[in-house]
C-alpha cells in the first residue's frame, strides 16, 4: 500500500482509512512534520465526504465551499518514515453553517494515539464567504457522535 492509496472503511458514524508515510513528509528530525499533519486533516474530511457521495466542486459550482475556521491539534508522539498510521474522522455537531470535525491518528501496528484534532469548518458562499446554512441533505447523510478525545 503507497502513501497516495490508502485503503477505505467506514464503521457507522465514523470514517477510518489506513496510510503509509512517504518519505517526503518526514522533516529533519525524522518524522511527520506538524504542517504535513495539517494537510492529513484536510485530506482525511475531503476523503469522509467524499464517502458520503458529496463532491467540493460540484458544491463550489452549486455555490458553496466547506472552508476551515479553526484547527485544534494535539500532538502525542511522533510517526517516522514508513509508519502505517490508522486515520479515523467523525462529525460531533452540526448547526447552522458550523460542523465539528474530530481526526485522530493512531499507529496501525498497535494503536498508539499519535495526533489528534478538532476543527471547525463552515459551509460558505466561495465568492462572499458568508456562512450558508448546511442544507439537510447534507446534514442528514452524517450520523453524528458525541465528542470522543
């Protein structure tokens, strides 16, 4: 399994998939660098949408984006190059315009916890980005669960 094809699963409310680190997110000290985990935050929601049969462009084209208000991340311990990590994403709130998504990254091997995070996202309009209520097909499509970190 390459860093770029994780594999999919979806366990109910939450959404998992499986990663291997490239080598090209390793900084000088030999692991995940902190910016690089930002970018599998991102990647991790887009992927759990994805899953969910939504698609960003075709929401930008319908005239609204999903944009990141705020990012809360806790970093426990380190992954080297190699290290196949367990990704897991759910959704704790939705309201008006506003969702709480929460991220954590484990170890595959043995579960250890090594990132976790809480970002707020907002469903706005990409030319004004004023918020846009999250219509509820959307909302409707998330089983949501309580705040577990």
């Amino acid at each position: 399994m390459s860093a770029n094809t994780p594999s999919h699963a979806e366990t109910g409310a939450r959404f998992s998939r499986r990663r291997t680190v490239a080598g090209n997110d390793v900084d000088e000290l030999q692991h995940v660098n902190n910016v690089v985990w930002l970018r599998y935050i991102v990647q991790l929601a887009h992927a759990h949408y994805e899953s969910l049969g939504f698609d960003f462009h075709e929401d930008r084209r319908a005239g609204a984006v999903w944009v990141v208000r705020r990012h809360e991340i806790d970093y426990h311990r380190g992954a080297a190059e190699g290290a196949e990590l367990l990704e897991e994403t759910w959704v704790s709130h939705v309201h008006g315009a506003r969702l709480v998504r929460h991220s954590r990254f484990c170890l595959a091997t043995d579960g250890t916890l090594l990132v976790q995070a809480r970002s707020l996202w907002a469903y706005v309009d990409p030319l004004t980005m004023k918020p846009n209520r999250i219509p509820q097909d959307v909302i409707a499509r998330y089983t949501l669960l309580l705040d577990e970190d």
